[in-house]
C-alpha cells in the first residue's frame, strides 16, 4: 500500500513538474532561512551559560536614577571593592574586580627574536583568584586558586600561548605588557567559548594593577572606568534584594549624600548581560530579547509564506484532480486513503526540501555567520543531533501545515460531481481562499520590506547628521607613551609635511567609545552636582583640528595640567544659564580636586557619545598626562604616502611600539555595525518573502491563465487586445496587493518604532516610505503576472478555442 502512495505521489509530481518545482524553490528557501534563524537564536540565548550556577553570578551596575533606562554604567569606582569585603565578610572571597585593558601591547622576545603583538579592547584584563570562584574555565596547566596569587603573573588561553611560544611550553616564560612590565606565565587554560562576554585570553594578576600604574584612583568614588566592573556570586543563604540593600547602605557610608541619593548599585544577573542594551560589555556585542524573538517571528513568516504557495497551487489544481478524486472513490477509495495519498506527496516535497534546505544553509552559514557576527568555523549541520532533530519536527509541521487543508478539500469532493466535472474552483471558497493567502503572503513580504526602508532610513540619517565636529579627512592614532619631550619632538617631525592640516594631541576624539565621566563642585558648593560630566582632556589645537565651534569666551591657554576648562552648551543649560556668556568666569573643581578653576570658554554642542544616546555635559581641558591620542587632519588632495611618513615620525618616536591608525569617519561608522548588521539582515529577509511570495503568484496565475484558456481566445475573437488581456489577470493582483500594504503598514511602523526607541536621534518615519513599498511591491508583482498574462494573451484564439 505504502509503495502504491509513493508511486503515484511520484507520478502526479512529475506530471506537475513546474507546479513541483515551483513548491520544492519557496520550501527550500523557507525552510533553510528556519534553520538559520533556529541556529542564530540558540547560538544568542547559549550566551554565557557555560559557568556553573550561573543564575547566582552577578555584575555590579551603576544606575544614574535621574537618567532612568540611559543612566546604567557597568564601571565602578576602585574604592569599592574593599569597601565591601570589609563591611561584607560573608561575600569577600566571592567578589572579583575585572579590569579590561583598552588595545595592548605585548612583547615577547629581547633584542632581534622580539616580538611585538596588539592586543584589541578587553581582551587583556587585570584578574583576582576571586574571579574563578564565579566562572567556570577548563584548566591545562597551573590552579585557579594560586596562578594570579603573586604580583606580575599572568594565565594565558591555549590560542593565546600558542601565538605567543608556538608550540614551545609557556609554563615560566614571560610578556612584557606596553614595554611597561614583564609578567611570569603561571597558568594556561582552554580558549573562552565564542558566547562568552568575557573573552579575555590574556589574564594579568589583579595585585599587580597599582604597581603597574594604570590610570586608576584608589580612593576616588566619583570617576569609573568602563573597563573597570565587578562581579559577586551570592551565596545561598543570602538573596539578590538583600545584597542590594546591603548595597546602598555602604553607598550611603562612603559617598556624599547627593552621590548616595542618586546612584543605586543594582545587580544585573550574569547570564542577562548579553541581552541587555543599557549597558555593554567586554566582548562589545549584546542583542535585545525582543530582536531574538522579532528573527524567530520572520522565521515562521517565512515558513508559512512557503507553506502558502504549496496550499494556493493544490487548491488551484483542485479542479484538475476531481475526475481522478471521483475515480478513486468510486473503485472503492476511502477519505483516509484519499489523505494518505495526499499527504504522501507532501511529504515527499518536504523531505526534498528539507535536504535542499540543509545543503544550502550549509554553504549560506559562513555569509550569514559574518553578518550576525557568529564565529561558525567548523560547524557541521548534519553533525548536530539538535539541529537534526529540529530539521525532522521541522518535516513534520511543514507536512501538516502544507499538506492538511488541500488533502481535507480534494479528499471531500463528491464522487458524482467530480466525474461530471461539475467542480468549480473560481468564484467559490477556495478562490477566496486563494486570494486570502495571496494576501497574507504580500502582508509579510511588505512588513519586512518597510522594515528594511525604515532602517535603511535610520542608518542614512547616522550617516548624515550633523555631529558638531568634522569626521572627514581625520586620521587618529594612540599615543603609547609620554617621556620628556616625546609629543613636541613627534610634533615638530610631522608639522612642516604639506599634506598635514592640523594636529591635536587628546585623551579621546570628540566621538569615542571609550569615556571619562566624572563630578564637579561649581562655584562656592561644598558638594558635588547631581550630574556628571564626560571629560575631553585636549590640547590648545582641538578645537581647529576637529572643527568645533567656540561660541562665547576664549579657547584655554596652553599647559600640562588642568588650568581652565571650557565646557559645551548642554553643561551651560544644564547649569541653569540662558546665555553662554555668563558661565564665563564661574569656577569648578573636577573630580576629587579641591581646586576650583575657571571656564574661559564654550563649544558648541557635539556628540560625544553614539547617537543612541543625547548630548550630555561636556568638559575640555588641559591635561597631558592623559593625551592618548593623536589626531590628524589631512588637506584636500593628499598623498597615500603621507601615512607612510607619519608611520615614520611615529615610529621614530615610539620604537618599542605597534604603529596603528584609522580613520575617524570609518571608526564612527562601526559604531553603528549592529544596527547596519541588522538592515543587512533585512535586505535578505526581505528578498526572500518577496521572491517566495512571487513564486507562489506565478503559480497560481500560470494556473489560471491554463485553465482559462478558452476563455481567451473567445475573448481575443471578440476583439480584446493583448492589454485587455493583461489588465484582466494583473486588476485583481493589484487589488490584493495594495490590500496587503494597508494591512502591513501598521505592524511595520509598531515594530520599526520600537527598534528605534533605542535612538536617542532617529529619524521620522515618511509616509512616501509606505507610497515607495506600495509602489515597490506592485511592479514586482505585475512583473510576476505579465509572464503568464502576456503569453496567454498571444496565444493563437483558434488554438485556444480547440483547447479541452
């Protein structure tokens, strides 16, 4: 019996083979894009579930409670830690300070065999014994509880040592870290997993972090760096709202009233931090729940749009199969037979589907891995059991949901009718059915494609705004290191180049990832404001190089240290003045300074932060120990070999040191690389409901256009043109169409409107973008119509008047 299903399950789809194929192309694509996006969400959601006991582990986080949800930063101040071991005992061996270095350098070797490496941000990190106490790593050599006991230790990632040695045992060598300090090699563990938001492969001792000199203030509980957070696994005996609790009591202890009122330490569970927005992390990569389930949303789109063509073709083919329906019932076929065959063929195209389906999200993963920023290397589809068995239930659903309405419909026909031909498949339900789906199918395509439109417009608008500061034509490089008379002798080599415009030596460009917020005492307060303030430490020469504008007093005057400060229009406001020129003159202290110096200046507002954030208060001044940057503008016209002679000065200044630049433009572009991953991911989304949706409407009219050939030639006998004809088949697709974009428009705007709630600066979203999907969504689908339309409207009137 089963082999009599199979070989007349074959033999119909051979019959049918444009029908066949046309059902094989949209469940392939359908399915295939399931089997990514599955791959893609357990890949997200596996973040940092590899440590045990995880769900006790938490970071210690920052909120600003006047900001609300832009208020959380992951650095805490220094002073912390201690403080809560001592007024804490029961949690002090279960709280570990994590202090990720910015790009590093690390040399291995002396003299002609050195070797030189650069490190990127977070990846070398200053790290407690505490820290292995919360997180779970696999060890080669060397113990958890003593490899970072001793100052100027360090445990390396197998990856990392082997960079480093080769294949030579890293046991007892040594780094030396920014030519600063060398540090003993006393452990090696396996690589981090790719979902981890600790990717740290180069682990210094925590003891060595005083010593080794970095800008840190012991005793400051105002300034934080963001590389600098803290992680605490509670016991069991003691709850998160406790801890909490415990929390603010020793704020309230060592900060100034104001600072206690509105800064609460909250705990942010481990294995949430990578779905978290609000604050970031070390790897430089989170993901919203929300976008999790928004891709496992398009994914059954997807699915069911496929699944539509399949149900529009059967149902279309309806009247073609009725004569062999009443047949069969006649001979003595019962309905459940009748299913079986039917489902059976189904089947048949998904099992195909399927292992198409799987071929081609094989050789498509390494393009959608680097899209999503998945590391994908060395994985194997059919070696997974998960996604085996997700593919098999896949099988299954896909079957019932194509397969069950047209097996119910044909498996129902009466036998009488149907050897009569007296079965209709226009004008009656399962035309409207037809048209519903058509309908559904255009309704996804159309939200995906004004999801695309609406990103496509957020991410011009980042590209376009106006910053408040010139990114064109800048190049910015780090500045290792300062002794005496390294910036002016760098200086004097570069200045008299003819390519080079302006020059600025900073802590950060006017736009950086990385940030200095600290508080401030204005004028005669005792106590500090209840608002920070992002620091912009810069010589006399910033404000030309990076084109801000000085709108009310003087740029300060040239020194090593902070003398005079100018400040933008958002600390003027923020301050309480109407006009900028009567903050000239005030004086503050920053930080835990008690001397208070004046402002000479203000800058018009610029950004100094993403634009996912607004414009906060802002502080320029002079401080040189804390120039780590060199920007440099380049004149119109210059010469690529100009970076080569700035390579030259530089590296004549800094020998024991990587010399690396980047462009400002394209540096503040990859802000934004999420956002463009996610239009990216978008354009193809998109492509492939439409191309589904086409195929599927290319089906049902090349149907109709089949069965209603005589009617088409009676038509052109009686004069109609190949128009007429065409307007005849393409009228009622528009119809459905633009019934689709009414319908899409406002899921499209809910859904695009809470994306860009992430944008502080985001751009309205135009009712020409609807007119431009509308319009869009229409040509492709007369496209799609005219090829069967125009050729039902050739035919020879004589041929298809003879036409059965």
């Amino acid at each position: 019996m089963i082999k009599n299903y199979l070989i007349t399950s074959f033999r119909n789809l051979r019959r049918n083979w444009n029908f066949t194929v046309i059902n094989i192309t949209g469940l392939t694509l359908g399915l295939a894009c399931c089997l990514l996006i599955f791959f893609t969400v357990r890949y997200e959601l596996s973040f940092d579930r590899q440590h045990k006991e995880v769900e006790r582990v938490f970071r210690i986080v920052q909120h600003n409670k006047a900001d609300g949800d832009k208020g959380y930063n992951a650095g805490m101040p220094l002073p912390a830690l201690a403080a809560i071991k001592s007024d804490y005992p029961e949690v002090k061996d279960l709280i570990a300070c994590t202090y990720a270095m910015r790009e590093t350098l690390v040399t291995i070797g002396e003299g002609a065999s050195r070797k030189k490496f650069s490190e990127p941000f977070y990846s070398v990190s200053f790290i407690a014994p505490e820290y292995f106490k919360l997180f779970t790593y696999t060890w080669l050599k060397g113990s958890p509880a003593t490899s970072l006991k001793n100052p100027g230790t360090v445990v390396l990632s197998e990856t990392q040592a082997k960079k480093y040695f080769g294949d030579a045992d890293p046991m007892g060598k040594t780094i030396r870290v920014s030519n600063h300090r060398d540090f003993l090699v006393t452990g090696l563990i396996k690589d981090p997993l790719p979902t981890t938001s600790f990717p740290f492969n180069t682990m210094l001792s925590f003891s060595s972090l005083k010593d080794y000199g970095s800008f840190t203030n012991w005793d400051d509980w105002v300034s934080t760096y963001g590389g600098g957070q803290m992680y605490i696994r509670l016991p069991e005996s003691l709850s998160k709202e406790r801890m909490e609790q415990n929390l603010a009591i020793m704020s309230k202890k060592y900060r100034a009233p104001k600072d206690a009122a509105e800064l609460e330490l909250v705990l942010q569970p481990v294995d949430d931090i990578h779905f978290d927005n609000r604050t970031p992390n070390y790897a430089g990569r989170t993901i919203s729940k929300g976008m999790i389930w928004a891709m496992v949303l398009i994914g059954v789109f997807i699915l069911v749009t496929a699944c539509v063509n399949f149900i529009n073709l059967a149902t279309a083919q309806a009247l073609r199969r009725a004569r062999e329906v009443g047949v069969r019932k006649v001979l003595g076929s019962t309905r459940g037979q009748l299913l079986r065959q039917y489902f059976s063929e189904t089947g048949i195209l998904t099992i195909v589907s399927v292992v198409f389906a799987l071929i081609l999200a094989q050789i498509a993963l390494p393009s959608v891995a680097e899209i999503l920023n998945i590391q994908s290397k060395g994985i194997v589809f059919v070696a997974d059991p998960i996604i085996l068995v997700f593919l098999l239930v896949l099988a299954i659903v896909t079957t019932v949901l194509s397969g069950a309405y047209p097996a119910l419909v044909v498996s129902g026909y009466q036998p009488i009718l149907a050897l009569k031909g007296k079965m209709r498949t226009t004008g009656s339900g399962q035309s409207n059915l037809r048209r519903g789906l058509i309908v559904l199918q255009f309704t996804i395509s159309q939200v995906v494609l004004l999801g695309t439109l609406i990103a496509y417009s957020q991410m011009k608008f980042f590209r376009t705004m106006d910053l408040g500061f010139e990114k064109d034509a800048i190049v910015s490089m780090h500045i290792p290191g300062q002794g005496p008379g390294q910036l002016e002798t760098l200086y004097a080599k570069l200045k008299s180049e003819p390519g080079i415009k302006d020059m600025s030596f900073s802590a950060f460009t006017p736009m950086s990832r990385s940030n200095w917020q600290t508080g401030f005492k204005f004028e005669n307060d005792a106590e500090m404001l209840d608002f920070e303030v992002v620091m912009r430490p810069a010589d006399t020469a910033y404000v030309k190089t990076y084109g801000l504008q000085l709108i009310a007093g003087r740029m300060y005057l040239p020194a090593d240290t902070m003398r005079e400060f100018v400040i933008n229009e958002a600390f003027v406001k923020k301050l309480g003045f109407k006009k900028p020129e009567e903050v000239i003159g005030k004086r503050m202290a920053i930080g835990g300074s008690g001397v208070k110096l004046p402002i000479v200046g203000v800058v018009k507002n610029f950004n100094t932060y993403s634009l996912h954030r607004e414009i906060i208060p802002c502080v320029l001044t002079t401080d040189r120990g804390n120039y780590r940057t060199l920007g440099i503008k380049l004149a119109a016209g210059s010469s690529p070999a100009l970076i080569e002679k700035v390579e030259k000065a530089w590296t004549a200044s800094f020998p024991d040191f990587l010399f690396k630049y980047s462009f400002l433009d394209e540096t503040l572009n990859s802000f934004y690389e999420k956002e463009e991953k996610l239009f990216d991911l978008f354009k193809i989304l998109s492509a492939i409901a439409i191309f589904i949706g086409c195929l599927g409407l290319y089906g049902v009219v090349a149907f109709m256009a089949e069965s209603r050939t005589k009617e088409m030639g009676i038509r052109k006998a009686i004069g109609a043109t190949a128009f007429n004809i065409f307007s005849l088949f393409s009228v009622d697709f528009v119809k459905l169409v633009l019934v689709a974009l009414i319908i899409a428009s406002p899921i499209a705007w809910y859904f695009m409107n809470e994306w860009q709630q992430d944008f502080t600066y985001k751009v309205n979203i135009s009712w020409w973008l609807y007119v431009a999907a509308g319009i869009f969504a229409i040509v492709i689908a007369l496209i799609t119509v005219s090829f069967q339309s125009i050729k039902a409207a050739l035919v020879n009137p004589v041929k298809a008047l003879r036409s059965e």
